[in-house]
C-alpha cells in the first residue's frame, strides 16, 4: 500500500487538513527512528505523534529496581542485566548506585550470556534480570530451560516481562490510533490488533524504515478519516497472520500470565509474565524469599504521563534541566528507546 488515491505516504500526510489526529506510536524504537528520520518535521500541525509505553525499560516499575538493589546488597547475587537498566533510579538509588557501594553488576548482552556466567562461577549467585515485551521474553525463557538443562542451582531471573494486550486496553481512547510494534506482533501475531478493531480501537502495525513508517501513517491518516475502526498489516513482510507459533510455545511452557505493575498505568491484570511452578527454583523473588517492595517515585518526574501520552517530555519541568541523560531521574530519560531521551537528543 505504497500509493493511497494516486498519491505517495508523504504527499498525503504533508496534505492533510483536517481534524486534529493524535496517533501514539507505541514503540520506544519506533519514537526514536520517526525523529531520526525527520518525519515530525513533515507532518502537519493536525497530526499529532504521542508517546507510549512501549519502552521496556520505561515501564518497569521502581520496585524492580529495589528488588534488584536488595538481591546485589542483600543477598550478595551477581545481577546481570542489559546496560539501560544499570542507571534506572530506584526509590533510594540505582544498579549504578549499589555498584558504587560494591554490588557486582554485570552488564550482558542476551540472558544465556548470564547462564554462561553461572556455569563459569559455579561459587557466585547469579540473578538476570529478564524485563520486555513479547519480543525479549522467548531468551529468558530459553536461558531458564538452558540452566535447568545444565543443572545450574546458582542462576535465577527477577522477572518484569509484560504484555502488550491488555495495556492497550487500558490506554483505549488516549489516541485516535495505535502505531503498533512491528517487533511484538512478529511474535505474537495480530489475533490482538483484530479483537481491539473489533472494540472499536484502530491501529496499523508498521516497520521501521522511512518508507515503512511514512506508509504506516499515511494509511492510518487516510483511514481515520472515515470514521470506522481499522487495522492493517503495514509490515507483512516481518509479521505473519500468526506470528511465531514456536515462540508462543516456548513461552506459554515456561511462563504464565500474572497481574503486572507499570510505571504510570499502575497494576495491568494478566498484563505479566511470571515463571511456572515446574520452574519455581529459577525465579529469584522464590529462591530468595524476597519481601513485596512497593517503591517510589521521583514525584518531580512525570515519566508515567509521558508513557500514557498526557503530556511531552518537554512539558515535565525537570526535563533538559534537573534531567537529562548524564543525570536522569526518570526511566524515559535513561532508556535508548525512551521519549524523554528522544527529545532530548533531537532537541524537542
């Protein structure tokens, strides 16, 4: 769908005149790549692009953190965790913080990096943080089938991994139309996008490519405009009717839906995904009897209105000038895929 009425995607968007249109890309990667690329800059006043919760990173709640913080202090475990998560602030500090006090932080860049270095210091307690969507969950999952498989009683995951469906329900009337992550749906299909259609929620999964984003909201743009719900498939060439059926296998062995904190959308129910019994001795909050930590926020941070598209990065009165990616107070500004450090880097 490269041409709508004879016209191409940027003619169309950089020609619309009509009412105000407020479409949230849902995808922290797809927030960052539209202002690489410069297409805000094409579009005009009537076409409003919002941010949402699509950051894994930015989502995950203070508590985790804290939760991580005591296992590296407390509990003396080797965190190992991708590197955006090291300076997400916590109630009293971050990953970076406890370091700096002589936790041992380890950054790496998949979960079986994490096995692997369980396997290699059979006398360290070694804890992987497993946090993300749909498209990050099957590694964690194979990491935790690997150390059973190997008989690994020194690695366990603190899991924050979430779900898409149901936190679109919770953000249904924040726009006119979701940009759906072309990522998530390769995993799990589009079952989800024509349920929400049904209900009355619109929505178009796109790609990542100038071209791929400009089709995507040319046709969201020309959609919208006759009043009907809609979804389409603008990235058939990644996202199959059905997804990944072995990923959906793998995880649905290995985990099981629970109730899920976000950071600024509160408690999602079912909206998590937490380990299975069979897998009990691999989940870090079991093994080490881990306290219900409830943590804090910054309250000068509006990191959880920008992730429900209430407001912009530049609106939060900390943004550019208390916060900034040196020194973040918030999870938006510390997270590659985050709105906050997207602004910030593209001047907005």
């Amino acid at each position: 769908m490269e041409n709508l009425n004879g016209l191409s995607p940027k003619e169309i968007l950089q020609g619309y005149n009509g009412r105000k249109l407020r479409i949230m890309e849902v995808c922290g990667t797809h927030t960052h790549e539209i202002f690489r690329l410069g297409i805000r800059k094409i579009l005009p006043e009537s076409i409003e692009l919002i941010s949402g919760p699509g950051c894994p990173v930015c989502v995950t709640p203070v508590g985790f953190i804290d939760e991580a913080c005591m296992l590296a202090l407390e509990k003396n475990c080797v965190i190992c965790t991708f590197g955006d998560l090291i300076r997400v602030p916590g109630t009293e500090m971050s990953l970076a913080g406890a370091r700096s006090k002589g936790a041992q932080i380890k950054t790496v860049y998949s979960p079986l990096d994490a096995v692997d270095y369980a396997r290699d210091n059979p006398d360290k307690q070694v804890v992987f943080l497993a946090v993300g969507f749909e498209t990050t969950t099957p590694s964690a999952c194979i990491a935790v089938e690997q150390a059973k498989k190997q008989g690994l009683d020194n690695f366990s995951i603190l899991t924050a991994n979430k779900t898409m469906p149901n936190a679109y329900q919770a953000l249904k009337g924040s726009a006119d139309a979701f940009l759906f992550p072309g990522h998530v749906n390769a995993i799990t299909g589009n079952a989800t996008c024509r349920e929400l259609c049904k209900q009355g929620v619109s929505g178009v999964v796109a790609g990542f490519t100038a071209k791929e984003l400009l089709t995507a909201l040319a046709v969201t743009v020309t959609l919208l405009q006759k009043n009907e719900p809609f979804f389409v498939n603008c990235y058939p060439r990644v996202v199959k009717e059905e997804g990944s059926p072995a990923a959906q296998k793998l995880i649905a062995k290995v985990m099981e839906p629970c109730d899920s904190e976000w950071r600024g959308l509160g408690v999602i129910k079912m909206s998590g995904m937490k380990l299975r019994d069979e897998y009990a001795d691999f989940d870090a909050r079991k093994k080490y009897d881990l306290p219900e930590i409830k943590g804090k926020p910054n309250p000068a941070c509006r990191c959880g209105d920008v992730l429900q598209g209430k407001c912009k990065p530049s609106d939060c009165k900390v943004f550019g000038k208390v916060c900034t990616p040196q020194h973040p107070v918030g999870a938006c500004m510390v997270s590659g895929e985050g709105a906050c450090s997207a602004y910030y880097q593209y001047g907005m």
